[in-house]
C-alpha cells in the first residue's frame, strides 16, 4: 500500500514540474523582453533573465505556479543590486 501512495505521489510532482516548466518556457521570452528594456543592453539582459530563472527555480519549486509578475519583480530587484554592486 505505501509503495503506490509513493509511486502515485512521485506522479503527481512529476506532472507537477512539468507544468511548471512548460510554464516557465512559455514565460521566458517575455521575460527576456522585459530585462533587455531593464538593461538597455542585451548581454546584460540575457544575464539577467537567466539568473531569474534560476533563483525562481530554486526558490519556487515547491509552488504550484511562477507568475510573470513575481519574475519581473525579481528581474528588477537583481538589476537593482547589480546597479548598486557597479
């Protein structure tokens, strides 16, 4: 009996990332658009929207859904604190 739960659970999250990466690779161009207008540069941009990703992975991956605003928030404050770092 536990044995299904456990393989029937491991489903669920599988499906579950899934979707959150399909959610995610439908986001990324908006999100690429967004930190080139942030950026005013194109390397600097794709950095940007790259280190997002990343970070929204990490800290969000046990979330059901990464909204386009919570990644444009986190693409404005890393650009922020890459400004202040210069």
């Amino acid at each position: 009996m536990y044995e299904n739960h456990f393989h029937t659970s491991m489903k669920s999250n599988n499906q579950s990332q899934q979707a959150m990466n399909q959610n995610l690779v439908h986001l990324l161009p908006q999100l690429q658009q967004y930190c080139r207008y942030l950026s005013q540069n194109k390397w600097d941009g794709e950095d940007i929207a790259q280190e997002v990703i990343v970070k929204a992975l990490d800290r969000y991956s046990q979330k059901d859904e990464i909204t386009p605003a919570l990644l444009k928030r986190m693409a404005y404050n890393f650009w922020i604190d890459t400004i202040r770092k210069r």
